[in-house]
C-alpha cells in the first residue's frame, strides 16, 4: 500500500512500538507530516489553529541499511513543509520524498518554525541554535521534539487538520506574549453623583525588557523509534538574555481612558492577535527591577458635567506614577517574576481618579480670656 511519511505535531508525545506486518513493497511510500502546537491547557491542538501557520522547515536524516552516520535525506538545508487542505496532508513543497524499503533504513527528522531569520549556523541530529537573535513584535518561534528512527507513516498520531497517518510532530513555542492594557475606575463619585471623573493617559514607558538573545539546544539519540524532546542550555527561559535593555513608549499623546480596557502593548502599529488574543512577542526572560512602567496623566473632576451648570472643580496634568513589574501579581496572588515561553501574560492596570474631598475644620484658639480694667475719675 502507498504510505505516507507524515509529521504530526501535538501537545503530547507520541510513542510507537514495532510489530509484524506484511506490506505491498512494489508501490512507492510518500512521506507526509501531520503537524500540531503544544499548548498547556489542553495539551494538543492543531497548529494552523494556534499559530495560523500553513508550513514549517525541516530536516530528514537517512541512516540508509543503519548507518551509523545520516545524511541529509532534505538536502543540506532541509525543506519546507506545506499543508494541503485538499488531501488534509503536510508533506514537502518542492516534491514528494519517499520512505527507504530497506528493513534495516531508517530516518531522524528535525524540524522548527521561524517567521524570521532561521536558526544560527547548520541543524543537525544532535544540535541547533539560534544566536544573538533580536525578537521583533510579530516574531514567531518553535520547535519539535526530534522524531527519531522512523521507518514508515505512524497512524497513531494527533490527527490534527485532518491527518491519518505520519511521523509524530510536537511543536512548543519558544517565545513567551505580553499584553499591557489600562482603564479607569469610578467615572463618577460614589458619593455624590454630580460628581464625574476624566483621566488621560499623557506618557506610558515599558523599562528594561531584553530583546536579543540566543537559545542553544541539543538532542540524542535513544536507539529506538520515538520522540524526544531536545534540551535547553538555559532550562527556565530557553534563552540567555545578550545586548542591553529596550525601553518602549507606548503612549506618547493624550489618550482618554473608560472603564472599559484599553490596550497599549502591543501599540497599534503592531497589535497582532495571537490565539484570540491581542499580544506582543517578547523574550523569555526574568522580569527585574528594572522592568517597570513609567507614567504620566492627567485627571480632570468636574461637577454637573454636561449641563449648563457644568463646573471644572480640578484639572491636573504631568502626574507621575511607576509600576514595578514584578510586584504585581497574578489572580493566585503570585507575583510574575518570569514571562516564560509558551505563555501569555496580560497586564491590567487600572487608574483611581478619587482623590480626597477638601475639607475645612475650624477653629478658635482659645475661650474668651477676661480682663478686668478698672479707673476712676475725679
């Protein structure tokens, strides 16, 4: 039978063990891929629904009658993989590659996601990295545990996109998501409903966060068919932090703020959507005390705002204010001193424009103090 060498990437790993089976040699085995994105909560899903992503690259290393040394059954720099919607397969662009016959052939496949530069340097079996990488607002990186020793289509995998059969692929996402967004809250008084509230948002700075970095990973082989998932040189964020630090303005003109969220990291230039959410790509890294917000705004109270007895009671403007990162925490009241990568945080900051009512609290001195004074007239 005509088999397929697929690649199925997915949220859990996928392991598949020999067995006797009696195949129709005489007709040629196209390699295919099914293809899927690691994602925690529920730990497979399809890439194409997770990342928007219709092709990958990748690298096959025959080991022709168990070689002990592969060659690049890709070429030396591998290829793209497409997804057809029609036959609901992945498989080569360029043309269709085939599974070796002999029982002792078999093949290693390597294969990652980069919108951008690519990895640094040569892939191999064992190794790739990406070195002094600047990440941009809509960068995209991954990578799949290495699918080691397959001989022939697995049917056993995540069956994303439509997919039957193929060589398991299980993508995790390298970069880590911000998103930064502001309101205000109360717009009018709660103690007195003539009373309302104005905010504009003057200056918003995000300090400190890293761009550049390198990521180094390295992989083995087991000596038996499966997949294995590659190690990191840094374990916790995948990268180790190079360059200095950039500091991003993400307001730099008077923007009026409701009660309802407004987003200004990613700014409007870059807001891309990310599994339905509006976020920016950014770096795995730890969040130091150098990462923090720096804010100007302003606050205008009026009194019967709209009417014809409307009254500016108090405009201020240029009112600072910082927000330390890593003191805020999340809704487990668990600070966030890490953006990890395959993981999304979303910051929400609220202003209060309440400020206390001016009161007046008289007094005398003292009692009315007698003085007696006496005369007398001749």
């Amino acid at each position: 039978m005509k088999k397929i060498l697929m690649m199925s990437a997915a949220a859990v790993a996928v392991f598949s063990v020999s067995c006797s089976k009696v195949e129709d040699m005489s007709k040629e085995q196209e390699i295919s891929f099914a293809v899927a994105s690691y994602v925690p909560q529920t730990k497979a899903e399809s890439i194409r629904t997770v990342d928007g992503i219709e092709s990958f690259s990748c690298k096959a290393f025959m080991h022709a009658n168990g070689a002990a040394v592969g060659t690049d059954y890709f070429g030396a720099s591998g290829v793209t993989i497409q997804y057809n919607s029609s036959t609901a397969t992945w498989a080569p662009a360029n043309h269709p590659y085939y599974w070796p016959k002999h029982p002792d052939s078999y093949i290693n496949f390597v294969s990652w996601y980069d919108n951008g530069t690519g990895p640094t340097g040569t892939v191999t079996e064992t190794a790739m990295a990406w070195t002094n990488r600047t990440i941009g607002p809509n960068d995209n990186i991954m990578f799949a545990d290495e699918a080691w020793r397959f001989k022939s289509n697995d049917n056993a995998v995540y069956k994303k996109d439509g997919v039957t059969a193929g060589v398991p692929t299980l993508f995790h996402h390298a970069l880590a998501k911000v998103k930064i967004q502001f309101n205000t809250s109360p717009l009018v008084d709660p103690n007195d409903s003539d009373v309302t509230f104005e905010v504009q948002l003057q200056t918003v700075q995000l300090q400190g966060v890293y761009t550049q970095g390198s990521m180094s990973l390295t992989n083995s082989d087991n000596g038996s068919l499966g997949q294995k998932a590659w190690t990191a040189a840094n374990a916790t964020y995948l990268w180790d932090t190079t360059g200095s630090t950039t500091n991003y303005d993400l307001v730099t003109s008077n923007t009026a703020l409701t009660d309802s969220f407004t987003t200004v990291f990613p700014t409007a230039a870059t807001q891309t959507s990310f599994a339905g959410i509006t976020a920016q790509t950014v770096l795995p890294q730890a969040v130091t005390t150098g990462m923090k917000l720096v804010i100007t705004y302003a606050v205008t109270i009026k009194y019967k705002a709209g009417t014809a007895n409307e009254e500016t009671i108090l405009a201020e403007h240029d009112i600072p204010a910082t927000v330390q990162l890593n003191t805020l925490t999340n809704s487990s009241s668990v600070a966030i001193t890490q953006w990890l990568p395959n993981k999304i945080y979303t910051y929400s900051i609220t202003i209060n424009p309440l400020t206390d009512q001016i009161l007046i609290d008289p007094a005398i001195e003292a009692d009315w103090a007698t003085e007696n004074v006496s005369a007398t007239i001749e």
